[in-house]
C-alpha cells in the first residue's frame, strides 16, 4: 500500500499522519503567497504557489515549486517556475505528475497560458512553452496524457485535452455557460483518457456543484 492511500485511509478514519509543516522553511517569511497546488509524486509531492518575494513593479508575482519526500520533508529549496521575474504578473500556477513523477506546471499572466516540464528531481526539462492551452487548471494520469480547464469571459467553462508529448489530441470544448460570475472548475482524466469537469454555480438562488463527463475523445 503506497504512502498516498495509507493517508486517505488514515484521513478518513479521522487520524492524523503529520501535523501542519511549513511547505517552504527557506523562503521570505514575509512575502505574500497563496493558490497552493499539490500533486503526488513516486518519490513524495510536487507543491506550486503563487508568491510575491521578488523585487519589481507593485504587486508582482511568481510561480514557485518545492518539491516534498514521501516524509513531506522539503527536497532541497524551492524555486522559481516562471523567468521573466519583476515585469509581469504570472500567477494561479497548478501542478501534475505522471507516473514516472515527471512534472508539468501550468500558470497564467495577462491572459496568456504558459507550461513548463520539470524531471523528478524539479529539474527544468526544454523551455517554456506559451499558448496553446484554454485553460490552466490541471488534471493528468499516470501515464502523462492531461486536461486543462479555464473559464473564458468570467462564465463560459472550456476544456482542453492534451497527449504526454504536449500534442492537443482535442478542443478546446465548451463544458457549460455559468450562471454566477467567475465560477470555480476542475478537471481530472483517467487512465483511459476520459475526463470530468466539475464546477460551482449558482442557479436560481440556489448555490449547487455541477460536473460533466466527457469520453476519450471528448464527447460529453
């Protein structure tokens, strides 16, 4: 049994596996950081945030990584996902893993979305790769192939499949036209390629979450 299902166990049963640990012990205490992501790794976890440390115009942000061992013990320090650090607002960074433990982080910077490939060891793999993708938001399956989910125009939710080899194998498609402005959607694929979207919504008065299936070939 691998050290993930023990902790759902243990979670559920209502135990408590480690208590609270700061993520990134080395890194300014006083910067700003928010919009935590985590993804499970062969070798331990991948976390990615949005911080503020870096010098430059008011209110710059940054993409950072740490990576974690299977003890959720830091692996060496953090570090810095995007590079264009003090001149442009890169943010809301979501991360996935395969089964390999190779990692894919996506971020976003005035309206544009980046992704970059780290090695298991947080290792940058080719440069970053800048559009393409109609979302963000994160989903991948073990065997690298992955979703990404966006909102367009604060309502219309949009997903977008992607093979390991960052290859669009379809869409972007339409999921669902919110009611509530700015809604909240997530994305996961399973090992066969198909995928679910859920998000928040408000209909008549009533605050509900939705989801919706798609099959492999992205077809609701």
């Amino acid at each position: 049994m691998n050290l993930f299902t023990l902790s759902l166990i243990f979670f559920l049963q209502g135990g408590v596996i480690k208590e609270d640990f700061c993520v990134h012990p080395d890194s300014p205490a006083r910067s700003g950081k928010e919009g935590a992501w985590v993804a499970a790794l062969p070798q331990g976890w991948a976390v990615t945030w949005s911080d503020y440390r870096n010098p430059g115009v008011w209110g710059v942000i940054d993409v950072y990584a740490q990576l974690l061992d299977t003890d959720a013990e830091p692996v060496d320090s953090n570090f810095r996902v995007n590079v264009s650090s003090g001149d442009i607002l890169e943010a809301a960074g979501t991360v996935g893993a395969d089964g390999q433990g190779n990692i894919l982080v996506t971020w976003g910077a005035s309206q544009v979305r980046f992704r970059r490939r780290f090695t298991p060891d947080g290792e940058p793999q080719g440069e970053i790769v800048e559009g393409g993708m109609s979302g963000v938001h994160l989903g991948m399956n073990q065997s690298g192939d992955y979703v990404t989910v966006g909102v367009e125009g604060y309502l219309q939710i949009n997903l977008q499949a992607f093979a390991k080899d960052d290859i669009c194998k379809w869409g972007p498609v339409e999921v669902a036209v919110a009611e509530r402005f700015g809604p909240t959607a997530r994305a996961a694929i399973a090992p066969d390629g198909s995928s679910v979207v859920v998000w928040d919504d408000v209909i008549d008065g009533v605050s509900c979450i939705f989801g919706r299936c798609f099959d492999k070939d992205g077809l609701p």
